[in-house]
C-alpha cells in the first residue's frame, strides 16, 4: 500500500473521467469512491485500473477493458492473484489491480455456539449432544479435549467436521472441553460440558469348577458334564 501511495502518475490526464465516474456510481460505499480524481495525485482512483507505468491498464483495469467495462461480470475474479476477489478489494478499500495492496487477513477467532454431552454414560464412548461453531470467515476444524488449556491451531486431532462422539480412556466424571479453529490459525475459546462413566462390571471375575476323581463336572457354561 505504502509502494503503491509513493507512485504518482499523471493518472487522469489520461484515463477518461467516464470510467471513474461509472466506478463510482457502481460503488458508491467502497472507500475507492472516495479517493481523489485530481489528475497527477499518488493512489487517487485511477490507481484502481492504472498500474505504475501509467497510462497502462494494470490487472484489473485489464479486466475491466476486456468485460467491455462491465464491472459487475468481474467481481468474483481476482485479477491481480493476491487471494482477494476484486469485490472484497472494492469493498475492503484495497486495489483490486495491485497485489501488494489487499485487506488484513482475517484476525478474529471462532465462536463456539453450543456444545453439550449427557450427564451419565455407561460406556467410554459418550456422544456429543451438540456441538456448533461460527466465525465470520469459516470455521475450519473441531476439537475436543480434556485440558481447559487452548490447544494449538497446528496441533493433532483437530477434525473438519465436529465429532459425533469422544472415547475417554477410564470411568469417572468427565469434563470435555470444545474447540473451533478458523483457516488463519484463530482458535477459540471453549465450552465445556460433563459426564459421569459408569461401567458396570458384571462379567465373572473368577471361575469356580467341580471336580471328581480329577476330572471336572462342570463345563465353562456351567454344563454338567
Ligand atoms: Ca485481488
Ligand atoms: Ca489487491
Ligand atoms: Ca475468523
């Protein structure tokens, strides 16, 4: 951006004031508009088409040309490849046809709307009741753990989808925590929910069997034999 702003160019002179014109009537909210006309002044709006050797197109302004100055059929390309589609440049105030020029990346981490499990099991494996995540830009990955400490954006286990169940490794009363992430490495904070395990434990710790003249009379059913 500041590259971008030192580079003067006697812009207006020779673009046709028609262009910014109709660009600003298209756009009138994006802080383009508002930018000068002033023939001659760094970054003013024909820096939105122009590149530094003006009066030559730079990538967007290349676009345009070839839509036949139909900016709506354009809005969803990105013409200079720094990531940002040209509308989101348009309405972000960064230049669409400058890839040093783009918006901050996206700073804000996910929240984690809803997450429940039942309050007592009889297995290890509990179901996850619920568990939803938002962010602004989209929410990337799901994952639960047993610490209340956030866990790393680039750490194991995070999955795409939240989980429908959790494997705890013993009995007892549990706390699961969840956790969403966003692409850019945000991570939110946790919900957390409990649920006691209990295992009943009602197979056979020990087997008992007769014998007479050193031969067993019970089979391992019980069976006489
Ligand atoms: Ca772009
Ligand atoms: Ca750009
Ligand atoms: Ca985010």
């Amino acid at each position: 951006m500041a590259l971008m702003r030192m580079v003067a160019f006697s812009g207006m002179s020779h673009a046709k004031s028609s262009y910014a014109s109709a660009f600003k009537n298209t756009y009138p909210s994006s802080p383009l508009s508002a930018l000068s006309t002033v023939s001659g002044q760094a970054g003013n709006l024909c820096a939105v088409c122009h590149g530094t050797s003006a009066p030559a197109l730079n990538s967007y302004g290349t676009a345009d040309s070839n839509s036949g100055r139909n900016f709506g059929s354009i809005t969803t390309q990105d013409s200079d490849g720094d990531t940002f589609n040209n509308i989101t440049e348009i309405n972000a105030g960064t230049f669409p046809g400058n890839p040093a020029c783009k918006p901050a990346g996206d700073a804000t981490a996910p929240v984690v709307t809803a997450f429940s499990v039942p309050a007592t099991s009889g297995s290890l494996t509990v179901a996850i009741t619920s568990f939803t995540a938002t962010d602004a830009v989209g929410v990337t990955g799901y994952l639960l753990t047993e610490i209340s400490a956030k866990p790393s954006a680039t750490g194991g286990g995070w999955s795409a989808t939240a989980p429908a169940n959790y494997t705890f490794g013993d009995a007892g009363t549990k706390t699961p925590y969840a956790w969403a992430k966003d692409a850019a490495g945000n991570v939110s904070n946790s919900l957390s929910a409990s649920a006691t395990i209990t295992i009943s434990d009602a197979a056979a710790t020990s087997l008992v069997g007769v014998f007479k003249n050193g031969k067993r009379h019970l089979d391992l059913d019980g069976n006489d034999t």
